[in-house]
C-alpha cells in the first residue's frame, strides 16, 4: 500500500514538474501530500470524502493554522485527486464535496510612492538599484528575475523576455530611468557570465531567489519599511497600471496571468480614487 501511494504521489509531482512548477511548489505539494498520506494511513485509492473531512478537523485542532492556509490545503488536496481522476486511478475524487474554505477578503499593502523613493535612496550599489527599477516597472516574478539572461534585454525597444509558470514566455517593458541604470549596472561588470544578476565576487555565479529575497528584505528593514519583499512590488506595479488607467487584460498579460480574476487580486483599487469618483458621481 505504501509502496503505491508514494508512486502516485511521485506521478503527481512529476506531471506538476512538467508543468513547469517551481521547486518550492513542488515540495509544498510534497510537504502536503506525504502528512495527508501518513495520517490516513490506507490506499490512496481508498481514500473518501469523509477521511479528508476528518484530517482537516484534525489538522485545525493540531495546529495554529488560519482559514487561508486550510483553504490551499484544500485546493493541494483538489489539484492531486483531480489528477487521479483524469489518469483513471480513481473514478471521481473525493475533494469534489469539500467546499473552499472561507476567508475573509484583505487589501494587501502596496509600495507607496514615498517608500519606494526611500528603497532607491537606501540602494548601496547600482545593482541593488536596478533589481528595484525592474522589478516596480515590469512586475515581472522574482523566479523570472534571476533566469533573465543579459541577452534577453532589448535596450532600443525597453523590454525583456521572461519565462513565466509553465515555462510560457512573454514579453514585459521596463521605464527609461530603469534603461539608464540598467546600462550603468553592465557597465560594472567584468565576468563573461550571461546571467543578468550575479554575485559581487569572484565565481561570479547567478544570483539565487534567496539572495534577492534577503537584498530585499534587508533594504526595506535599513529604511523602516514594513513587509517588503519582492512579491510586494508586481502587486504595487498592478495597482499603479490599474490606478492610472490601464486596461485590465493590459495588466494581466504584462502579469502573465491566465485568468482574468488572478490579476484582479493583485490590483487592489486606490481607496482615495474610490473616494474622488464618489463624490463626482454621488454628490
């Protein structure tokens, strides 16, 4: 039994793998799946609605956990017997009566234009600057940042091709103050690698997501800055594309989001635009 559900398990990872899901999902998904698996402890295939009923009580009462995260649990649990389903391991999954779980709705924070001024300032080092610039002009995922190649950039048209989830490529512009620091910034440069972020000193090596996360972080905390971390800046490009009239489809596919209601996550409306359109409009 054991032996089965861990080649399930594996299948569906490696189906996700070829997707194009990044390693941390991958062992999200794994992390999971193997407690799930462990605490039920019978065939997969066995495995019904009301068992998955029980762990979630179990896992609620076991841990300090809110209703988002039971929520993605759930939507893991979903993913991996949906999948069972579709290759004809099971006749029809079990998540299928398990409603999502909810959650209460909150506007996460953006980047306002003070604090972003703030990051530039608190910059020791051209490249520090230019992960900022791209990063709040193309909204493009810090996975993205690190694969960008030097040869992906097209200085003449502002622009740079990434590889979104499911390795899917699409084409994002950056602003001119960023052209300018982004030639200041290879300008330094004396290695021959082709990555366009590596490290300070010799090997020059590409740059890791952990490495950007921990500039980042670091830079917000020199400045007094709240929760800044790399996500914080695609949902803050969003918001000011939204903000200064840009077409929402514009926006998702600058993204690269497939649904529509993805994007609509990330832009959260200027509350003080919803205030000046009340009083055109109501008053």
């Amino acid at each position: 039994m054991q032996q089965e559900n861990n080649k399930f398990l594996n299948m569906f990872l490696a189906s996700k793998d070829i997707e194009g899901c990044s390693s941390r999902t991958l062992k999200y998904y794994q992390d999971i799946l193997s407690k799930f698996i462990e605490y039920i402890d019978k065939s997969i295939k066995d495995i019904t609605t009301d068992d998955i009923r029980i762990y979630f009580s179990f896992y609620k009462e076991n841990s300090t956990c809110n209703a988002v995260t039971m929520d993605n649990i759930r939507r893991v649990f979903s993913s991996f017997f949906a999948w069972l389903e579709d290759e004809d391991y099971i006749l029809k999954s079990p998540v299928r009566r398990i409603h999502r779980v909810k959650t209460a709705t909150v506007v996460k924070e953006t980047l306002t234009d003070e604090n972003i001024e703030k990051l530039r300032d608190g910059c020791l080092h051209i490249r520090e600057l230019v992960i900022i610039e791209l990063l709040i002009s193309t909204g493009i995922r810090i996975g993205e940042l690190v694969n960008l190649n030097i040869t992906d950039i097209d200085f003449e048209d502002r622009s740079c091709i990434v590889l979104g989830k499911g390795n899917k490529q699409r084409e994002v512009y950056f602003d001119a103050r960023t052209k300018i620091h982004l030639k200041q910034y290879l300008n330094t440069r004396t290695d021959n690698e082709e990555a366009l972020f590596v490290s300070k000193i010799k090997p020059y090596h590409r740059m890791t997501i952990s490495a950007i996360e921990s500039i980042i972080r670091n830079l917000g905390k020199n400045m007094n800055i709240k929760k800044v971390h790399p996500h914080k800046f695609r949902r803050t490009m969003a918001t000011m594309a939204i903000d200064k009239g840009m077409p929402i489809e514009q926006v998702q596919k600058l993204l690269g989001h497939t649904k529509i209601d993805t994007t609509m996550h990330y832009a959260m409306v200027n509350q003080a635009n919803v205030k000046f359109s009340h009083r055109k409009y109501m008053s």
